[in-house]
C-alpha cells in the first residue's frame, strides 16, 4: 500500500493545487455569506447560483485529490473543515 506524502513532503504541484483548493474553499464561504445579506430577489437568485456552483467545484476538487493526487488525506480534511493548512 502506498503511503500518502504529508504537507511537509508533498510535490509542489500537490501543494498549490491543495493552495487553490483552500481559495475555492473560501469563495465558497463568501458566496454562503452573499446568499445570507441577499434581499432582493434577482440578488437572492444568484447567490444561490454561486453558491451551488462553487460547492460543486469545491466537492469535484477534492474528489480529484482523492482518485488521482498523492496528497495526505489530512490535509484535504483539513481544508473541508476550514482550517488552513
């Protein structure tokens, strides 16, 4: 079984794609906190746009690392759970 680098030991390709994972992570939150000032309802409309959108790239980026990228399983729990790492 082969083991998974940590954040220390990783590629540097691994590092910044963990780097723009942890960005869409907060453009993910910044579109949560759009949708939660929104009052009109064209406004409300996109923020539920962006924020679904940005979900679902946030969830496709990780399962990527998962299936394809030599990166500690730590560290992408790490950013899901919003710490940066």
């Amino acid at each position: 079984m082969k083991r998974k680098k940590t954040v220390q030991t990783m590629s540097p390709e691994a590092a910044e794609y963990l780097e723009n994972l942890w960005q869409v992570w907060q453009q993910w939150q910044s579109a949560k906190n759009m949708f939660e000032q929104a009052v009109d309802p064209d406004m409300v409309e996109f923020a539920i746009y962006n924020m679904e959108a940005r979900k679902k790239q946030f969830n496709y980026m990780v399962k990527y690392a998962r299936e394809n990228l030599d990166i500690d399983p730590r560290a992408l729990a790490m950013i899901e759970q919003g710490i940066l790492i």
